[in-house]
C-alpha cells in the first residue's frame, strides 16, 4: 500500500500552516530554548501567550498534548528570534545576554521587556528587527 502526501491548504495569509509535527519539534526545542535563555517559569508562561504554570510544567516533563495556531506561530516567532541572534553573535552566551541587556533602539528597554507584553505582535516586530539588523531578505 502506498502512501500518499496529504495535502495541507495554506491559511489565507500565504502563510504554510505548521503541521502537528513540526508544532511538536517546535514545542521541544521552545522548551530547550527558554532553558538556555535562564527564563523564569513566569516569564516562559507569559511568551508562550499566557500559557498556565500547570501546563508549563507537563511541557518541561515533555508532555505537549494539542498545540493551536497561535501558539504554534508564537513559537515560530521565538525560534526565529533565537535564530537571528546566532547570527548576529557568534558566541550563544553574548547572544543569550543581549536579551536581558536595556537597548536604546527600544527606549531602554530590553529585548526581553518587549517580548514580555505578551503580545504576537511584539514577537513578530522583535523579530523583524533583529532581522534587519543582520541584514535578512
């Protein structure tokens, strides 16, 4: 019997819908990044859109059960943050530093202060800055 693909319809934005899959790897590696930027339960609760403590915790034991659309696309935006920041520092610690340092290309602010209004949009603009700032397409 021969497998076939299934076919997915991309959501109206043009956008390719994360599959379930992929929103697991997602959910794994988000919970290996949150470890190695030092965050706080409450402060990985708040970027994964409000996410309660109890299901933070089964995430930590590797327990991710149904994933929606926002918070798949919460995750993608973080990862891409992570990502654009391993290009832009070269040593991850300098990278994982910068997070948490005041910036006045955010009034003061941190990086980490920005994503911490809890908004997708703060994620999603934090991200195209950083891309930007390397020099993206």
């Amino acid at each position: 019997m021969l497998l076939q693909p299934i076919a997915h319809t991309p959501p109206a934005t043009g956008q390719v819908a994360i599959s379930d899959e992929e929103a697991g790897a997602l959910a794994r590696t988000t919970v290996n990044l949150f470890k190695a930027w030092k965050l706080t339960d409450a402060e990985a609760t708040t970027l994964l859109g409000g996410m309660s403590p109890r299901t933070w915790a089964r995430w930590k034991e590797r327990s991710f059960g149904r994933i929606d659309r926002d918070l798949r696309m919460r995750m993608a935006h973080l990862i891409g943050i992570h990502k654009g920041l391993r290009y832009l520092f070269k040593e991850p610690a300098r990278g994982y530093a910068w997070l948490r340092k005041p910036n006045a290309a955010f009034g003061g602010q941190s990086a980490l202060d920005l994503m911490l209004r809890g908004e997708i949009s703060d994620l999603s603009a934090l991200r195209e800055w950083i891309d930007a700032e390397r020099g993206a397409w």
